[in-house]
C-alpha cells in the first residue's frame, strides 16, 4: 500500500508526512530526526530522537 502517514515532531510539535514503514524521519521545520515505530502500515508513532545527545544539545541552545 504506497501513501504517506503523517507524525508529530516532539521537539516543535509540527506535524508532517512521511513515507511508510520508513525507520527514521527529519521534521522538515525544525531537522529534527527521529526513529519511528510502527504498529502497522498505516500508524506510526515518534519513538525517540536519532541521537539524544544531539538532541539535548539542541533543546539547551533552544532554551538560551
């Protein structure tokens, strides 16, 4: 079955498309790149950032 699902980026909270069964997707506003779990073809769910530690660093630079 072709067709995108779209996810919620939990760094911006935007929501986007993505191309199933992928693992692991950028947020196009703000390039954060995340694992995805899915549960079928059709529903996904943000699993966790691709680094942490990367993703740490970007949320203090945030907060500054």
């Amino acid at each position: 079955m072709e067709g995108k699902v779209e996810v919620r980026c939990r760094s911006c909270h935007n929501r986007f498309s993505t191309p199933r069964l992928v693992e692991l997707v950028e947020c196009p506003n703000c390039h954060q790149k995340w694992k995805l779990k899915w549960f079928d073809d059709t529903t996904a769910t943000v699993l966790a950032p691709e680094s942490w530690v990367e993703f740490q660093k970007k949320m203090k630079e945030i907060k500054k």
